[in-house]
C-alpha cells in the first residue's frame, strides 16, 4: 500500500494523506539554520547545534506522535482547521504535502477555503520562511480569524526537559509589532535570541503558552483559538510561545499571503543592548526585510532551487528504470547531503541531544557526498583526522561545534583508523588534489604534535599491524563496524554502556571484518603511495596486505563462509560450530569486496551462503540465527529481541556490501537484487508495512525473526545512504572515480539494458553512454571517447575541453 508517489520532474515526493503509518519528514537548512518538518507540519529548528543552540521544543515520546511544530490555526465560522492537520485533526476536504529539496509545501482545503503552507531555510540566511497563502473557492465573502503558534525551547534541549527549577523562572520576550522575540537568559550570558514575525500587521498576539492554550487544554483545542482572540499576553517565565492573530476577509475567489519567519540573531558582546533591558533589534530588522514581499520569497526559493538543482547535477543517469533513476539522481544523493549536515544529530531517531559526530560514521558519510561538496569534504577530513591520537588511533567520536574528541567515549574502536584511508582515498579518486596529505594535521588537536596527514594514514595502517592477535588477525578492541559485537566488555549492570565498560582486556579477542578492512584499504593506501611516487612505502603496505589476506584465509574461513571474529577465550564468533549467530553479513561483504578469497573459489560461496542463510523477502539479515539470550561474551548484540537491530535485523547499512561484492564476482543480476530489496523507491508499494519515509532509507528493518517483519526504524541519518550511493553509481552503474580519471565498469542485470550517465568530475562534464548489445552482465570491450577508441577502460583526461562524450560497449 502507498501513501503517496514520487514527483520525479519536481523532486518531490507527493503525500496524498496526513495519517501516514509514521510521521514522514523533510529537512530544511543547508549551512547552520536546520529545521526538521513532518507532513503534519511537526518538527524543530536549531542553530548549528540540535542540544545546545534549540529555537524550538519538540515532544519525545509523546501521545499523540508528533507533537510540536510551526501550527496555523484557521478558524472560519465554527469551524477550526490546521493547513498540516494536525494538532486539531479536523478533518479536511483536500490534503497534499509535497517534500522537496530543502523545502516542503503542504496544500489543504475546507469548507471551500485553500491554505497553501510552503516552508524553506534560505541558502543564506539563519531563519526558516513560512509563507502560508489562503484562497477563498468559495462563493461567499469569508471572514476569518488566522493563528500562528510556536513553542520556544529555552535553548539547551536537554536542560529545557529537565531543570524546571530554575527553568520555568526564566523565560522572557519582547513584542514589537508583529514581531515576537524570544530572549531567554539574553541578560546574562548569551547574546543571541530569536524572533517570529508575520509581514502584517497583527491583531492581537499571545507569548504565554498557558494563556494561549488555557489550563489543562492541548494545542489540539487552544481556548484563545476557540474564543477567537488573542490575550496579548507577554510572559515571564513559564513557557513562552509566538503566536500572532490575524483577522481578514476574503472575497470569493480572493487569495491572500502570509509570511512567517523564524529566525536566530546574533549580537556581539558590547552590542547587545538598544536601551537597557531592550535588546538590540538591527539584526532581526535587517533579516526580516528581507521577507516581506512575495517577490523576496520567490527570490529565496528560487536560489534554493537552484542551489538543489546544481548540486544534484554531479551525477545524473538516464535508464529504463524510473525508481533507479529517481534514487540516484535525486533521493539518495538528497540524503547523503543530509547525513554531512546533520551526521547523527537529529532526526525522530536522534534525539538531537546525544551522539556527537561518530568517526567511522563521518568517513564513511563522507563516501556519499564528496563528489557534491569536495571543498567541505576536504575540511571535514582534515576536522576529522585532528581527532586521531598520535598511535592511529581514534576518538570514537567528536563534538561538532568544538571539534574536539568525545573523552566520554575515547577511543578503542578498532575499525576506526581504517576508515580515514577510505574517506581520503575517495577525497583524491574525485578531486585529483593530492596537496591535502600535506597539510599539517594535530593528534588529538594538539598542534605540537602535528604531521602532515599522510602521517596520519601511516599511522592508521601501524596501529592495526601494533594491534594483532593470535592469529595474526587485527584485535577488535570495545567493538568494530558492529557496535554491538563487545567482545571485551562484559556488561552485567543495567544501564551501563556496553562499548565503554571495557573491563576485560583479553588481548585475544580478533575480527574477520576489521582484517577485511586492511586487505582493502591497506591496498587502497599502497596505490596511493604509488601514485605521489612512494614505492617503498607502497610495498610495505602491500606485503603487509597479503599477509592478512593469507591470516584470513587460514583462521577466517569457516567452511562455507568466513568466520566472523574470535571472542575474548579465543572461541569462534560466526561459525557453523556455534549455536546461534553462526553467520554474519559484515564478513562475508568486506572480505569479497576486498578481493579476498576469490581466486580460490571462497568468495562465491561465502556470497552463497549469504543468499542461502541470511537472505529474507525485505533484505539480508545481518546474523542467524539469531541470539535468543543475552550473551556476556558477546555484548549489545545479543541486548536487542531477535530480528532487531544488530541481532538478526536487515542493517540496511552492509546489504550494498554485498551487492558490491556480487559485481566484484560479476554477478551483475544479484547485484542489482540485493540493490532493489531494501531500496525505498522499490518498496514503495509496501510502505504499510515498512512505515517509513519511502523516499529515504532507514537505518535497520525488523528481520525475519522478528514480530514485525518488514518494519523498519530510524530513517535518514544512516551511513546506508554513502554505501548505497556508491555501490549503485560506481559498482552497478560502475562509473568509478579513480585517481588516474573515470572509469566505466558497470556491472548491471540484464533487463536494465543500456543506460546513460551524466557525471561532473574534476571540471569536466562527461556523457557516458553505455551500450550492451549482448546483454551481458559486466565487462567493457570498447570505450569510445569524443570519437577515438582508446585502450582499457578508463577515461583519459580531455586537455582542456570542459565536455567529453564516451561511448562504453559492454560484452
Ligand atoms: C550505527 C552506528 C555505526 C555502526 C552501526 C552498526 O549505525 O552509527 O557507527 O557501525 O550502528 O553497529
Ligand atoms: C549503534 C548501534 C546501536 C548501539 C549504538 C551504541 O548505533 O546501531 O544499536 O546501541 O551503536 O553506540
């Protein structure tokens, strides 16, 4: 069942209805001005940072879902509606909400009146516009009462649910007109406020949630609406809202807009004051003329779209297949850029308030957008590589707004100094620009340690070649890629973290996956070496890499498949001699897509055994069988019910490993089978089961094991959205950056047939079409640029020529 469609010429995805299984969302912002909105008009809007720098409150675990948002009461007559249904839930006579790129606008109908809500954060300006336009179909004069509401956070998102001691003492505003400004703790430490403002004049307004609400009422059915006027209220302490009443008349036929923004001013320290205890306006004045008209919003939206249209050009194909070519040319690129954004911050899974910026999880994001941002990819890596510490290893995370590691959390992920040779070999295949492993990088952000950042990968490599076990395998340390494999730390209080209690340091514990890794990217390092002419260092790196591979093939194969990991007492972890969880997905992925265990036949069967063991109608689960019991030894894995999360879900995030691994075997129509299966524009028809968005990928779907099989949890902020975009655009497709140029290697299902591709890469426009006259599933055998056959099968670079057209024949 859908509950919507795809608008492919427009970018948008069309909800047809407000009651969608789960609230289906959207993000505004593209610098440091965020907001997330739901089709029911829900969500919050932040400055930079989701906990510290929070406009305003949302709701957790609330009854009903989805409670706070910026809500427009319309009140005609006796009857009160909501443009985004909620909170009134009035029933409406039309409802359409279309989520585009960085902008939503939702479109609904009452008793013959038409409200058109079409919500944006300007490329280049801190607020969010909302310009709501009323239309009367009807064919008598209406008049109308209009009300906006909004909640304030007081800032800190996490001290705002809590400390209602001091909190609720706190609160304080200004009115000025129309504009309602929100100057919480203003006169002591912060020097930013925030103002919600209407281009109208106002007639009347409330900034006390309980005045406008009345006691024990909800937004639901706020009395000021129901008495149909304002109190003017201006509160101190409590809660303090914006809301604005706006009376009109609409003649049949006649259409009226609004524009309500939202924005967040700063001042400096000297300069905070107009008169004392008024705060300095100018900025907010300065912001808010620049909303006024309806020709300045189209101004603004237009720039977004086009901000949206230029980003998304980077890489374009033209295929038989339109859900394949709405993923890659629009919704899988759309949210890569929003995990560079937002990382793990905020989402209806993230609480905003938590996690800082993972690791692994930047250098892997930053697989996803780096062809569409390569300047801001550049200054996250080197952010990134400051959190190193001087061994190699790495912080496990890092806090956004300071850039400094997480003590919190330290280090001690093993796989986490392997992913920054991932992320900076992928910065040089799409740029060429080399001069980033000279720059002066600090450990730990201590510029007195600093080296330059191909250091940084050396150091990266060392610390899995310092870290060995007794078999010669990399130590997993508190965890690898799967947090929740803890095969040190042994967890027996509730509440406790089971990556931080590192309590028994086995020195034995090893893992498949992280091996794997160091064939793969130890390789990737090795051809970098070469490439700025560092032989020595590239076979270093390469016997090094052959050695695990050979590590990996003597202690790391199962039988059928490879083995998962030794545990702390050296036992075996995904091997058919366990009982439960005796194959995992991560292994079997990364050693194929490292090459490992090719040649002698192992990958085919390990890929096999994959499909045969792991593989359900909503994708590949990530472990069976699955854990029935908490296992000490093993960790949060064996925490979650069966069919959840690490234990025996699909973790959406390692099923493109495996379509990768399948065109490294050339298998190109099981590539493209295990692409379709957790892929949203495929599934759509099933979006009653999946509940969430259809236009993103979520982080996990409940496995077969599970009570909800299908369901799946935690959409948008995943590092699935970097992995599916490059398997599908350099594996599939196979238009693959190297660090010589592109290279055409697609490796695709028969029935996809010819295709097209439009790629920007290094300030050259390349039009790629692949032709596949005898249908076969990879291998090209005459690559044709701007009309001369050249040898191999990838591109040369064309001088100075800003086009290149290439002609790619498969077979
Ligand atoms: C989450 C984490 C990521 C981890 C994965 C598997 O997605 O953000 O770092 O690799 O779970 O445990
Ligand atoms: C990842 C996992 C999650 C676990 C967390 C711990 O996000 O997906 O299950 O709780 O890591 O850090």
């Amino acid at each position: 069942m859908q509950f919507g469609h795809f608008d492919d010429a427009n970018k948008e995805y069309v909800i047809r209805t407000p009651m969608t299984p789960l609230p289906w969302i959207n993000y505004l912002g593209s610098n440091d001005f965020f907001s997330l909105l739901s089709n029911t008009c829900g969500g919050y809007s932040f400055y930079k940072d989701a906990k510290l720098l929070r406009l305003t409150r949302y709701r957790y675990n609330n009854v009903p879902m989805d409670e706070g948002g910026r809500y427009y009461y319309v009140k005609d007559g006796n009857t009160v509606w909501n443009p985004g249904w909620q909170p009134t839930k009035t029933t409406l006579d039309a409802y359409e909400c279309r989520h585009g790129m960085g902008y939503s606008r939702i479109t609904s109908k009452k008793n013959g009146l038409q409200a058109s809500l079409l919500a944006f954060v300007p490329v280049s300006d801190n607020c969010e516009v909302n310009r709501l336009t009323l239309t009367n179909h009807s064919r008598k004069t209406k008049s109308i009462s209009l009300f906006s509401y909004i909640e304030f956070c007081l800032w800190n998102a996490v001290d705002d649910m809590t400390n209602f001691q001091r909190n609720l003492n706190i609160g304080e505003v200004e009115v000025d007109g129309s504009a309602i400004y929100h100057k919480t703790e203003y006169r002591e430490r912060r020097n930013h406020y925030a103002v919600f403002s209407v281009n109208a004049e106002i007639d009347g307004f409330d900034t006390s949630r309980d005045a406008f609400l009345g006691a024990y009422r909800g937004t639901d059915d706020p009395i000021v609406v129901k008495q149909g006027s304002s109190t003017n209220s201006v509160t101190m302490g409590w809660y303090p809202i914006a809301s604005h009443q706006l009376t009109m008349d609409l003649e049949p036929g006649e259409s009226k807009s609004l524009i309500f923004v939202l924005g967040y001013l700063e001042n400096p320290k000297d300069d905070k004051w107009e008169s004392p205890g008024v705060i300095n306006k100018a900025p907010a004045k300065a912001l808010l003329a620049r909303y006024q008209t309806d020709e300045q919003v189209d101004g603004a939206f237009g720039a977004l779209r086009k901000h949206w249209n230029d980003l998304l050009s980077k890489y374009t194909v033209r295929s038989t297949s339109d859900e394949l070519n709405r993923m890659v040319n629009v919704w899988n690129q759309y949210q890569c850029m929003v995990t560079f954004n937002l990382s793990r911050s905020a989402s209806y899974y993230e609480s905003g308030t938590g996690r800082g910026m993972g690791f692994r999880d930047s250098c892997q994001d930053l697989l996803g957008f780096v062809h569409l941002v390569p300047d801001r990819a550049r200054e996250r890596i080197l952010d990134i590589a400051s959190t190193q510490f001087e061994d190699g290893s790495a912080y496990h995370q890092y806090q956004p707004l300071t850039k400094k590691g997480n003590m919190d959390i330290g280090s001690g992920f093993n796989d986490d100094p392997l992913w920054l040779i991932a992320c900076v070999v992928a910065y040089i295949r799409e740029t060429g620009d080399a001069s980033i492993l000279d720059e002066v990088t600090p450990y730990d952000n201590d510029d007195a340690t600093a080296t330059t950042l191909f250091e940084h990968l050396t150091r990266s490599l060392n610390y899995t070649l310092a870290n060995l076990g007794p078999h010669g395998l990399p130590l997993i340390g508190r965890a690898d890629w799967n947090d929740c494999l803890n095969l040190n730390c042994f967890s027996e209080t509730p509440g406790e973290s089971f990556q931080t209690c590192a309590n028994f340091e086995s020195g034995k514990a090893e893992s498949v996956f992280i091996a794997a890794m160091f064939v793969k990217y130890g390789n990737e390092y090795a051809e970098l070496c070469r490439h700025i002419g560092n032989d020595g260092e590239a076979e270093r790196a390469e016997k090094a890499a052959k050695d695990m591979y050979q590590a990996v093939l003597e202690s790391g194969w199962d039988g059928e498949w490879f083995l998962r990991a030794y545990d702390g007492y050296g036992e075996k972890v995904g091997s058919r001699e366990c009982d439960e969880g005796q194959i995992f997905i991560e292994p079997q992925g990364f050693c194929v897509m490292a090459g490992v265990g090719v040649e002698e036949g192992l990958a085919e069967q390990a890929l096999d055994s994959v499909k045969q063991r792991l593989e359900g109608p909503f994708g590949i689960v990530l472990l069976q069988p699955a854990y029935q019991s908490y296992h000490l030894r093993l960790g949060e894995i064996s925490s979650y019910p069966p069919g959840y999360k690490e234990n025996a879900g699909i973790f959406c995030h390692n099923n493109p490993w495996i379509s990768i691994a399948e065109t490294v075997l050339g298998r190109g129509e099981r590539a493209f089978e295990v692409y379709r299966k957790t892929c949203p524009a495929f599934i759509e028809d099933v979006s009653d089961v999946h509940k969430t968005e259809p236009y993103v990928y979520s982080q996990m779907i409940a496995g077969v094991d599970a009570a909800t099989p299908g369901e799946a949890k935690n959409s948008w902020l995943t590092g699935t959205a970097a992995w599916t975009f490059v398997n599908v655009s350099q594996y599939i497709l196979g238009i693959q950056p190297t660090l010589d140029g592109l290279r055409v290697n697609p490796c695709i299902s028969s029935d996809l047939g010819e295709f097209e591709v439009e790629r920007q890469y290094r300030g050259v426009n390349y039009h790629i079409e692949v032709q596949n006259p005898d249908r076969v599933q990879k291998g090209v055998v005459k690559l044709v640029v701007d009309g001369k056959e050249v040898e191999g099968n990838v591109i040369p670079h064309p001088g100075k020529a800003s086009k290149c057209k290439v002609i790619a024949v498969m077979g």
